[in-house]
C-alpha cells in the first residue's frame, strides 16, 4: 500500500532509535514490574502524560519514538474533522425521480445520489424510504440508478491487509455506502432434523446462500464454531460447510457481501418491498444530472454523533468515510484517500502540530505502516483540551469499564469512568491515548505506545493498566 508522509522534509529527518533519559523520566515502579514480569523490552514503550490545566509534564518515556499507534490515530482523523467541518455538519443522500410521477406510481426511475453517509445502516435507509413514500411513491416503474462518484476509491483490494477479505473492518470506503456492506447471519440448531437454520439480517434477494453445514454434539467453542464461509467470484453467493455443534443456542457472524452497489439494489429492494412498495427493474450506474433538483434530500446524524460511533467503536471504514469526506468537502469532489491525507498534512501545519514522523496512510489505523511519536499524539491532546468542541471530542472516546471498546476492562471502583480513552490494537501493537480523571481530581492527557511481539494478546493491556492504575493516584 502507497504510504504518503505528512511531512514533505521526511528525508531529512533523522529517526533516532534511542532516546536519552533524564533523571525525572522514570517508569512507575507497577508499570516496570509488569514489563519485567512479562519480559517486555522498556524501549518498547513509549508514554506521555500531562497535566491538563497546567501544562506541567508528568511523565515521558520514548515520547519521540515513531510507533505505530493501530487505532489510536483516528482521535487524529476525528480531531481534524471536528475542526474543519463542525460538530454540526450532516451528510447527505439525494433522490431524484428520474420520470414522471402519475398517482403513486414513478413512471421511470428513481436515483440515489450519495455523498459520504458513514452511518447509512438499515434502521436508517428504511427512514430513508420512508421519507420516498411520503413524497408519493409506492411503485418504481423502471430501475434504481445509483450515483457514488463523489468518491473515487480507486483500485481495492480487501484482502490486502490481512488476507481477510470478508471481515467488515476492510470494508472499503463509498460514497453510498449502506449498512457498512455487512451481513449478520444467525446460526441456530434444529435439533428435530439435527439441521442448522441460518438467517441473514439484512435479508438481501440478489445474495444466494447456500447452506451446507451440518449438526454436531459438543459445547459451543471453537474458531467460528466450526463454520467455514466462502464465495464465488462475484461475492454474490456465499457458502456454509463445516460441523455446527449443538450447544450453541444461537450464534451471530458479521461479514461483507456483495459488490457496493449490489448490496445498496439488494437492501433497498428488500427493504421497499416490506413497506408495501414495488419496483419493476434492477439496478444501474448512473451521475445525477448536475442541473436537475432532487425529489428530497436526507441528511445523516450529525458529525458530533459520527465521531463517537468512529472512536468508541472503532469502526474502521467510518474513519475512512471521514478522511475521504475532507478530501471532497476542502478540495473539491470526488473525495480520495490521497486528498484526505493533504488535507490533514495542511491542518496540522496551519496549526503547527506537523511532525516528519508521523504517516497516516488511511485515516483508520488498519495499517502497517502508519506512524506517529507519543509526544505528537499528546499535542493533538492538547490542541483538542483547548477548542470549543472539547465536550464533543471528549465524549467520542470510550469511558473506561462502561462503554465501547473499553466496556471489559478497568471495570472496578478506582477505574470505571475514570477516563475517556481510544483503544488501538492490532499485530504487534497495543496502545491508549485520551484523558484521566485522577482520585485528586487532576484531569491528565496520556498517550501510551507499545510495538513489540505478542503485546496485542494481553500484555500490553496490562502494562496499560499499570500506568492508569499509578496516574489514578497522582
């Protein structure tokens, strides 16, 4: 994947691979004890913690080391967003009635037009087609034309990150993206005819799924539960082979399906027939006519609630939605990932935030190769601490044993929310970065880095746990 720098002297900065220590920086006696414990090298890890009301620095260790911060830099994606666009701003979805509109009856076609709606999921395409009915449609007389060249994506491929290609975190970013592209199929056991049920939210008519699992005795364990799913070429039929066991009362998969556009046809058909409308034909590109006046325009949840579904979930192809958004929105349509990442390299210097060590690459984390120094994570802290929209950002992260990716952990009396925090976590890489609340009432930004083998299976959430546990008391 082409990774571009945000810093255009890169070349010229030299990357140390130490840092020098001064006396005062010094890791908490609970925090080297777990690396000790779990033989964690200390130049791993790289933390910075501040006061936030005074500006006094608490605690530094690596802080200038360039890391990859997994998820974490979607508080940078999220945090530019806020600032260029305003907590208040709203996406839109355009209809147009391409025809002529007799009764209740579209003597033509209808055509959707999207605009970057990261959160178009099924409760709110089905509000979506409500808004089409009040209009006075009931039956489409021809077909549904779909516009989303407000993004160019480009060549993607899904399975390049990981192999995965079905997962629902390489979704790839559209202009009319619809349910984030994901199916969730339920497994249940028929214990009568030792047959396995599947059921698919949404239901999509043009996906075929051909179910060839089978029943077997045992606990509910195991990878998948013992399901193996495949497709063909298309991506339009999926397979289910594989030993189901009878212990489990119900299980829930979530994967992609469909091309983009397949799976808008798909959900809008399904989703129009239930509400008692019609539609005669299928699906095709199109470009709305630039000059023609749209039937209705739906706006999506605002920004402010965009960003906490980005960062307290950390959903990857929404941060994505955000950064090709910028692009389109400061630049000009269509949005590109490449456009994105100017947009973010020219805030951060207009703000003077820029580092040479710092690669964003997608906006989302889901990458080898983004970068960025515990010490620049912590200025956008700080920059964030002092805007307006504080409230907004604050209340994005995930509060800790209570919500979002932290919900199962720090979940006591001294820690439960206690901080808002983003979690990034992937191969080799564990790391936090928000504020904390300490016993004192001293409110702190943290930034906590760490890139090596193995930390993403636990250790690294402990030596986590160490440093909060330590900040809680100062």
């Amino acid at each position: 994947m082409l990774v571009r720098h945000l810093c255009a002297t890169l070349l010229l900065c030299l990357i140390a691979t130490t840092q020098a220590l001064g006396a005062d920086d010094e890791l908490p006696v609970g925090v080297r004890s777990v690396l000790e414990l779990r033989q964690l090298p200390p130049e791993t890890l790289s933390i910075y913690v501040e006061d936030v009301d005074t500006g006094e620095t608490v605690l530094t260790w690596l802080d200038e080391e360039s890391r990859n911060p997994a998820s974490t830099i979607k508080l940078l994606t999220t945090l530019v967003s806020l600032d260029l666009l305003g907590p208040a701003y709203r996406w839109k979805t355009d209809v147009y009635a391409v025809g002529t509109i007799e009764g209740d009856k579209l003597d033509g076609d209808l055509l959707l037009k999207g605009y970057g709606d990261p959160f178009l999921v099924t409760e709110r395409v089905w509000q979506l087609l409500r808004r089409i009915r009040q209009a006075g449609i009931r039956e489409i007389g021809g077909d549904l034309l779909i516009d989303d060249s407000y993004f160019d994506v480009g060549d993607y491929d899904p399975a390049a990150f990981d192999r995965q290609p079905l997962r629902a975190y390489n979704v790839a970013p559209n202009a009319l993206l619809m349910n984030f592209k994901v199916v969730r199929y339920w497994f249940e056991p028929d214990h009568e005819s030792r047959a396995v049920k599947v059921r698919l939210d949404p239901r999509l008519d043009n996906l075929r799924v051909e179910n060839r699992l089978g029943l077997a005795s045992g606990r509910c364990r195991g990878y998948q539960r013992g399901i193996t799913i495949s497709t063909n070429g298309n991506a339009d039929e999926v397979t289910f082979s594989g030993q189901f066991p009878d212990g489990c009362e119900r299980y829930a998969m979530d994967r992609t399906a469909l091309s983009h556009n397949e799976f808008v046809y798909g959900l809008f058909r399904s989703l129009w027939l239930e509400s008692g409308g019609a539609i005669d034909g299928g699906w095709k590109n199109a470009v709305a006519d630039a000059e023609a006046e749209p039937l209705l325009s739906f706006r999506s949840l605002p920004l402010s609630e965009m960003i906490a579904r980005v960062n307290k979930h950390s959903n990857n192809v929404m941060a994505r939605q955000l950064l090709y958004t910028l692009s389109a929105e400061v630049n000009g349509e269509p949005g590109t990932e490449a456009g994105g990442r100017q947009v973010i390299s020219n805030w951060l210097t207009e703000n003077k935030l820029e580092s040479c060590k710092l690669a964003i690459d997608n906006g989302a984390g889901l990458s080898r190769t983004s970068r960025i120094t515990a010490a620049g994570m912590a200025s956008l802290l700080r920059y964030a601490w002092r805007q307006p929209y504080m409230p907004e950002y604050l209340a994005s992260m995930s509060l800790t044993g209570l919500d979002g990716t932290l919900s199962r952990r720090f979940r006591d009396a001294t820690l439960t929310g206690k901080a808002h925090l983003k979690t990034g976590s992937m191969d080799h890489v564990a790391a936090i970065a928000g504020y904390l609340q300490a016993r004192s009432g001293r409110r702190f930004l943290l930034v906590a880095m760490q890139n090596h083998t193995g930390v993403h299976r636990g250790t690294g959430e402990e030596v986590q746990e160490a440093l909060l546990r330590w900040l809680y008391e100062q």
